[in-house]
C-alpha cells in the first residue's frame, strides 16, 4: 500500500459520516416504504433556491406517505416516505377514511339512488394494455404505473347504471396537503374537458360497468398518487374511500413529444430508458476496462427507493415536474454529503467498515439498502455514484447513459487550466500542485429540452453525481447542456466552469525562476479530456462522444472555445506569457502489463531538428490512485540521451513483481513522471503518463437451459493471477429478472489457485438477461465476470412474470466444487 496517509482523506473520504437523527427502521424481508425524515439544518431548497428560502415549516407540499399495511410486499408509499415529523395528524381536506363512502352529509349514510363506487379496475397488472403501452410492464410492481401525457384506461364498478345526469370526477393527490394550484390535487371531470392536458371520457357504459379513458397532463408531478372517484346525482355525493390497491405512479414519458424530456429515436429509448444493464469503462485511455453494470431500474423496490430519495431531501412536490430539478436533486442526493444521501464516497482505500467500491456490480443492492435502512451506504467511487445515477434517472423516466471521461481534470481554482508548479530543476512543487487529473471519471448524461436556457441547449445534459466541488454551498453537479461545454460558454448554468475544465482545458507546466516569478515552459493541449465514451445504442461496443463534448483537438473553434472559457476563469490572461521551444519530441509508452508480472516502460525521444540535442531525462515511478493522488516515488532513473538530427531513441526502465507489490493501491494503476532538459535551446520537456495493471476476468457458464420459475445453475470459475494466498475472499452475484444481490464468502484463495463456484437461481422474467459476478479481497480487487441469460417463459405462461425465485442473500459462506493448481 501506500506510504503515509493520503493528501486529500478530508475533502474524500475522510468526511465524518453522522448517522441520521431517528433511529433507523429494523430490515424487512421486502423493500419497506414508510420511513422517518433523517435530515438537519435547513433544506436544499432553502439554501440553493431563493423562492424556497422563506417557507415555511409546515409547507403544505410535505407530507406523510399514504399509510398502507406494513411489509405487505407490494412496495407501496414511498413516494411519501421520508416525511419529517408531524404533529398535525391527517389533512382535513383528504378525502374520508379507508373503511367507508362518504356522502355529502358526511355521515356515512349511502342513500338509495346515490353513484355508488363499488370497485375501480385500473388494469395496473403487468399483461395489462395500460402497462404494455406505457412501457412500464417489466416493473417488478402490480400497481399502476404510468408514463405522463399518455392516455390509460380503467373499468368503475358501479351499484347501478350510470345515468346522463349523472357527474363523475376522478381525483389524484400526492402530498399531505394537496392543493390543485401546486398540481398536487388534480380533479378530473368525466366527460369534461380538464385543466393542463387531464380530461377523462366514458368510452363505454355496459350495466353497473364504466369504462373510461384518462389522459393525463405532459408536466404532471411524478410520484405515487392516492387515487380516488367522486360521483354527485340527486340522491346525493359519494367519495370513494381511499385504497393502497389503487395507488398509480406517474413518471416522466421520453415517449411523449409535449414532455420535456422526449426522446425522438426508438432505439435511444429502448437503450437509455428500457436497458437494464449496462458497460462502465475505466482505466486509461491506453488500457480500457470495462465492467458489466446491472442497473435493475425495474427490481422491485427500486422505483420506491427512487422517490424516498427526493423526500429524504424534503423537495417540494409542486417542483416533481421539473427534470432540470428532478435531476438535480438527484445529482445532490446520490451522494451522502450534506444531507446523508445514498452513497458514502471513499478514496482512502480503507474499506473495512463497508464494500469496496470495486465489488459492487449494480445498483440494486445499494438501492434497497438505502430504503430499507435509511443509512447512507458506504461505499462508492465515481463509477458507483454514476452506476446509481443511471437506474434512478431511468427509473424516473429519463434517458439516461453513463459516461466515461479519460485524463479528467479537477480544476480546484476556477482557471480552467491544469496548472501544474516546479522549482528552477523542474522537480514538483507538491504543496503548490492543487489540481489533479484524473486517469478516469464517470458522470452522467441524461436528455431532456431546458426551458430555463437560451434555445440551442437542450440534448444532453451532463449531471454528476461525485461529490468533488460544492454548487450553491451544496455537493451536486449539473444538470448542464453538453453544448455549452462543447463552446466554452461557461456563463451557462449548471457548473459549466466545473465540467469544462474536466474535458477541454489545458495542462500548463510553470517553471519558478530566479526571481521567485513563474513562467509557462510547457502546455499540453491534448491531455485533457482526450476520450469521451459511453456503451453504444443496442450493442456492447464503445461510442466515442468526445466530438459532442468539445470541437475536434487543435482545431480553430477547439482553440476558441478553451481561450473563451479561460477567459471567464481566475487567470484570464494565461496563455500571453507562454514562452517555448519544441524541437524534441517526446512519447511514452508502456506494454500491457498484467497483476503479478514484471513490466517495462519505455520513453521515446525524437530530434525533429537539423541539429545535435542532448537531453538529460528524468524517470520517476510512483502508484496513484485513479483520481490522481499519487505514492511516494518507488523506482527512478536518470539518463542523458544524445540525438543526431532527425534521429529517435528510446530509453526504458523495467519494473519487477517484487518492485512494485508493496506499494499498490486500488485499480492497480501507476504514475509514470517524466521531465527533461535540452541542452543547447533550453526546451523543457514535461510528461505525466498513467497505466494500469490487467486484473483476470471470472469465467461464468450456464449449465442447462434458464426457465421462468425453474431453478438453474451457474458455474463461476477464477485462477488467482498472484504468488500470493487471497484472504477474506468474497463473490457478489446479481441479475435483474434472475437473481437479487446475493453475497458469497468463500474465505482464502491460495497463490495460483483455481476454484470452482456452483450457484443456483431462480428466474422471474423472461427474455435476454445479464447475470453479473465480482470478486473482491484485500489482495485483489477489480474483478468482474458477465455471461449473458436468455430465458425462456414459463410453460403456459404466456410469456409473462413469475413471483418465484430471486431472494436476496447476505453473507452466505460457500464451500468450493474445486480447487485446482496452477
């Protein structure tokens, strides 16, 4: 490991993590949704929103859940769940208790020739027509759940035949004090036209049955609603007392072209909506990794544990909406700073007090946790908090992708430089050296229109859930449009300063003189942001997005764009002092090298002169963390290279297993310094190069065909790549539509052993699947399996769901099938 403790622990991980202020609810077998507010001090809203600055405690827009039976199963409430404490007891203005109809004495009494309510058909089950069109029947759910701006249909059970004289109004509230100006109390009027895009329509009336169709409103709030039907004739009102049954979730639609977040391409929604798993890259642009990533935005829980997320902030309902604040709270809330959100984020490399954030393989584990205990989960690094990112946004209805960013910069100064400090012999001035770079860093895009900007910005949106600098005193990012960043035009809102820098800046070397000053010797245009991907649309191949990111490297609107951002940073006249000579050229490279193997890197220098150049060459090698943090140098060597003109020559350093073991740290990744000096013109030459060390992959294979309902059996196979003996090792196994997260303890691997794993499941929906393994230890980390699952429906089924099967297992320990030698 490391030597001496890392730079950074406080502004990282080494945050104190207080527990919320109420005791957390014991854990329950199923996901369970009423929950108690954790949170302190004043809300989001009243310290990033002036509007929301001067309301008040008891704002009407908070409220309790709707109460329901406890652990029943059906995972309802919780989008009212994580209400604060309240003394006020249930709102007047609700409709009457659960147990019988109201009539318009308010008595109870129903009166002969009264519309009664028998019963209401929301057609919410997963074969139904309502959740097939809305796209919302592969959630693990038998509620309803809609997607805004787009008809449904329901059947009323009435005790008699409606009549023409009869008034029919359906109504919907979310909220403990619902008001129709909020949007929180909608009132429906059958047969009438509505307010905002509702209206509801008799399409057929057949004895004591009506049958309607409901339309409901493109910007309607998102969340769970209570859902009731009020009937007025001359006998007198009925109410329908409220039902957990009947309860309908509203999301947003990328399928409805009046919803701001329309996607226009079908297969951009099967991909960043519907997709339930995806690839996360990392690495170094030299060395892409990738890992399979279970997203599992329609596990059961999950869409719960997506709206306990916006209570346990305490955002206003009015604001649901609205997905620049809906993704914007989530950005904030992902991570656990602030107001004790889902994820503890950890960069020590000390993760005995929770997981690795190397060993998690999708988001559903951390999810439930999340809703189940109200405890921040630890922990995560940036591809963690983006992976939880993407199911929260698709869940809620946003075309959402995971990016990667390669050589990301962290500019902690708003110059939107790189600025990287040395004394007169070019040796690093680390006190000085505040910016990192990043070998990789993920965020998210999500897609939506942004009415708060000019015309032109909408698209992709950037929205970044790593908590790495404050926005409104506050740890979110985002959301901010992509072409904005592409244009250097940093003025636009949210934190465009912040993620320009990480894909377009500079990294500008200064040089302290005699005098104390410093003067530019060295600028890298093209070390910053150099890839920009993300899983393709309908395959696992890489798109490179760079170009929607940023003008093509050294072209005229690339250079305008950096110079125009930097010209709105806090060195806006960097570039007038730039002074250098480049008649050497300098490349590094570095073979692909593999855990537990020696290595060799190599510098390449070239005389592009009619010249002699001698060059004295400086080679130090230190671990670092991916986010840039680095070791204390292991391994250096010092060399001076004499060059004929036009001539090249390479310099390596080879670095042994027994060299570099001591000192690794997470991802296996090292720092490679390289600096220099000509001779006879003063050329500085300067170059930080990172890579990486192979981990092996887990081999998985299915034994015998996958059936919805029928138990299965997977094989898990890895050889351990080091000398050494692994301890403490423990598998994750998960798979949305086959397995819940299960944890397995196997305990030591020894060195250059193989083992054998056999695990069965039980799939619950069909169709093409990904069962995801990972492996973790304290020797060993980074290690990940997939093997793709097609499933069959049941016999009889009619290609649709089962209950059977998928339980989540904790910290069962697993006895091998097999150990082998090397």
């Amino acid at each position: 490991m490391m030597d001496g403790p890392r730079s950074d622990v406080g502004r990282w991980g080494g945050n104190p993590w207080q527990p919320p202020t109420t005791p957390s609810p014991e854990p329950e077998p199923e996901p369970e949704p009423e929950r108690r507010s954790r949170r302190g001090g004043r809300s989001f809203w009243a310290r990033c929103c002036g509007c929301c600055s001067c309301r008040n405690e008891t704002d009407a827009d908070w409220g309790p859940e709707p109460h329901g039976d406890r652990g029943s199963g059906r995972g309802r409430g919780s989008s009212s769940g994580g209400r604060r404490p309240d003394s006020r007891g249930s709102d007047s203005r609700r409709p009457g208790s659960r147990a019988s109809g109201v009539n318009a004495a308010g008595d109870g009494t129903i009166r002969e020739g009264m519309l009664v309510v028998t019963g209401v058909d929301l057609l919410s089950s997963r074969s139904d027509q309502n959740r097939r069109e809305h796209h919302t029947d592969e959630f693990e759910y038998d509620e309803l759940i809609l997607r805004r701006g787009q008809p449904f249909d329901m059947v009323l059970h009435l005790s008699r035949p409606y009549e023409s004289s009869d008034h029919v109004a359906l109504e919907l509230l979310i909220g403990n004090s619902p008001e129709v100006g909020k949007g929180t109390h909608v009132i429906i009027p059958v047969g009438k036209g509505g307010s905002g895009g509702w209206k509801a329509q008799v399409t057929k009336a057949s004895g004591q049955n009506l049958d309607l169709r409901v339309h409901t409103s493109p910007n309607a709030i998102i969340g769970k609603f209570q859902f009731t039907v009020r009937t007025r004739s001359e006998a007198g009102e009925f109410l329908l007392p409220f039902d957990p049954h009947n309860e309908i979730y509203i999301l947003f639609n990328p399928w409805c072209p009046e919803d701001i977040v329309y996607v226009e391409h079908e297969d951009w929604r099967q991909e960043y909506v519907l997709n339930e798993s995806g690839r996360i890259y990392y690495g170094t642009e030299a060395q892409i990794g990738e890992r399979t990533w279970n997203y599992g935005q329609f596990d059961h829980g999950v869409l719960d544990a997506c709206l306990y997320i916006l209570d346990r902030r305490g955002m206003p309902y009015g604001g649901r909406g609205d997905p620049v604040s809906v993704s914007r709270v989530i950005s904030a809330m992902v991570n656990s700073l602030d107001d004790n959100g889902v994820l503890i984020g950890n960069w020590s490399g000390d993760y005995s007090r929770g997981t690795n954030p190397s060993a998690w393989v999708g988001s559903v584990e951390i999810l439930l946790s999340y809703l189940r205990t109200g405890y921040s989960v630890p922990y995560g690094q940036c591809w963690v908090f983006a992976g939880v990112t993407t199911t929260v946004l698709r869940c809620l209805g946003l075309a959402t992708r995971t990016v990667t960013n390669f050589n990301s910069a962290h500019d902690t100064d708003t110059s939107l430089t790189m600025d990287i400090y040395f004394d007169e012999n070019m040796k690093p001035l680390e006190h000085l050296n505040h910016d990192s770079v990043w070998n990789f860093h993920v965020w998210n895009d999500c897609w939506m229109k942004r009415p708060d900007l000019p015309s032109g910005f909408g698209g992709w949106q950037v929205v970044d859930a790593t908590p790495q600098e404050t926005s409104s005193g506050i740890f979110c990012c985002g959301p901010c449009s992509v072409e904005s960043i592409k244009n250097g035009l940093v003025y636009m809102k949210y934190d465009t300063p912040f993620i320009f820098a990480e894909v377009n800046s500079d990294k500008v070397y200064w040089q302290r003189q005699d005098d104390g000053s410093f003067k530019i010797v060295y600028v890298e245009e093209k070390a910053i942001g150099t890839l920009i991907i993300t899983k393709a649309i309908g395959s696992n191949m890489r798109d490179d997005v760079t170009h929607i990111y940023k003008h093509p490297e050294g072209s005229e609107a690339e250079r305008k764009a950096v110079e125009t951002a930097a010209a709105h940073g806090s060195k806006p006249n960097v570039y007038s002092t730039r002074d250098s000579a480049e008649d050497v050229a300098m490349q590094v490279e570095a073979q692909d090298a593999v855990m537990g193997q020696d290595l060799t890197v190599c510098v390449v220098l070239t005389n592009r002169s009619s010249s002699r150049r001698t060059v004295k060459l400086h080679l130090y090698l230190s671990v670092t963390f991916y986010t840039g943090v680095t070791g204390s140098v292991f391994k250096e060597s010092k060399k001076e290279v004499v060059l004929a003109p036009g001539a090249s020559d390479r310099v390596s350093m080879p670095v042994a297993y027994k060299e570099y073991r001591p000192h690794l740290v997470d991802q296996g990744s090292m720092l490679l310094n390289v600096s220099g000096h000509v001779k006879e013109n003063g050329q500085v030459l300067a170059k930080q190069h990172t890579f990486r060390l192979r981990t092996p992959d887990l081999s998985l294979t299915l034994l015998g065909a996958a059936v919805v309902g029928q138990e299965c059996e997977v094989q898990i196979v890895f050889k351990n790549p080091l000398p050494i003996t692994l301890t403490n090792v423990v598998f994750r196994l998960e798979g949305s539509g086959l397995q819940r997260p299960k944890i397995l303890n196997v305990g030591d691997i020894g060195g250059n052993e193989t083992v054998t794993l056999h695990q069965k499941f039980v799939p619950v929906r069909p169709g093409p699947r990904q069962l995801i393994a990972s492996l973790d230890s304290p020797q060993l980390s980074q290690v990940h399996g997939v093997i793709q699952v097609d499933v069959a429906p049941a016999p009889g089924s009619g290609g649709f769901f089962s209950d059977a099967g998928g339980d989540s297992h904790s910290g069962e320990t697993i006895p091998m099938a097999s150990r082998g030698g090397a």
